[in-house]
C-alpha cells in the first residue's frame, strides 16, 4: 500500500494575509475571519482584543489593509 499524504485543508490562497504569527492566525480563524475583507466588518479596537492578536499582528494587518485600500470598521466611519 502507498502512503497517505494529507494535506491542510486552508490553505494561503485562501488567504491574503500578511505574514502572521501561528497565534495571530489561530486568533482570526476563532473569529472567523479568513481574509483582508471579511477583517473589514471588526473595528481596530475588537481585533486588538482578541487573544493572539499582539501589537505586531496589529501593525501588519493595518498595513495590508492599506495597501488593498481597507480598513478596520470604525476607521471607515470616522472617515465618512
């Protein structure tokens, strides 16, 4: 018999995620969230809260919103 090689399920294309830290990533998936977009409907202040979410983790996820012309939900409306 062959080997069975498994392979993850969620991959990086699903992903348009900076380069995170296992915590950071665990933290979104526990959110729910799986990509730049679906980070837009939580304000700054909620994703700071979430366990696994560090200041690191904060910086490169607003940075990679910037850069697709994103934001957090209360970013967006202090904008408006």
């Amino acid at each position: 018999m062959g080997k069975v090689i498994m392979k993850k399920t969620t991959s990086n294309a699903e992903s348009d995620f900076p380069k995170l830290a296992q915590p950071a990533l665990r933290a979104l998936a526990a959110a729910g969230v799986r990509n730049l977009n679906q980070l837009t409907k939580f304000s700054e202040e909620e994703v700071k809260r979430w366990h696994g979410i560090g200041p690191n983790a904060m910086t490169r996820l607003r940075r990679a919103l910037h850069e697709k012309g994103l934001s957090f939900a209360a970013d967006r409306e202090k904008r408006e």
